[in-house]
C-alpha cells in the first residue's frame, strides 16, 4: 500500500515517450489527410473533365432534333401540296 511516488526523472521520461507517440500519430493522419486532400483534388479534376466533355457532346446533338423537326415539316408540306393539286 505504501508505493513510492515516481521519480521526477521517471516523469520526464515517460513523457517524452508520450511525446513521441503523439508525434508519430500526429505525422500519420497528416499524411492521411494530404493522400485525401489530392485524391479529392484529382476527383475534382476527373469530374470537371467529363463535364466539359459533355457540354461538348450537347451542343454538338441540338440541331438533331431541329432538323428532324424541318425535315417533318417540310414533308407534311409537300404531301399537302401533293394532295392538293
């Protein structure tokens, strides 16, 4: 029951070696967070790209749908002009 308190050098020490472990842990989420930080980053450039790429591919698809739309009217025209003459 009588324990003797640690020395004061025993103190130090062990807290140095807390220190350390903190440090090391410390180092290792660091390291961690920038491997996330560049993956996000190159998500984010990933993301940008196909965006781009499909921006291009709609703007090269709208005259589709208004050609076929001149190309409906222009034959019902022409039917009508056949019917009627």
């Amino acid at each position: 029951m009588n324990e003797e308190p640690p020395a004061p050098l025993e103190i130090a020490l062990e807290l140095e070696r807390l220190r350390g472990a903190v440090e090391v842990g410390f180092a290792r989420v660091d390291g961690s967070l920038a491997l996330l930080v560049q993956r996000s980053d190159q998500t984010d450039a990933r993301l940008a790209d196909h965006e781009s790429r499909l921006d291009r591919l709609e703007r090269g698809r709208w005259p589709l749908p208004s050609l076929a739309a001149l190309t409906g009217t222009a034959g019902v025209a022409i039917a009508l002009l056949a019917l009627y003459r």
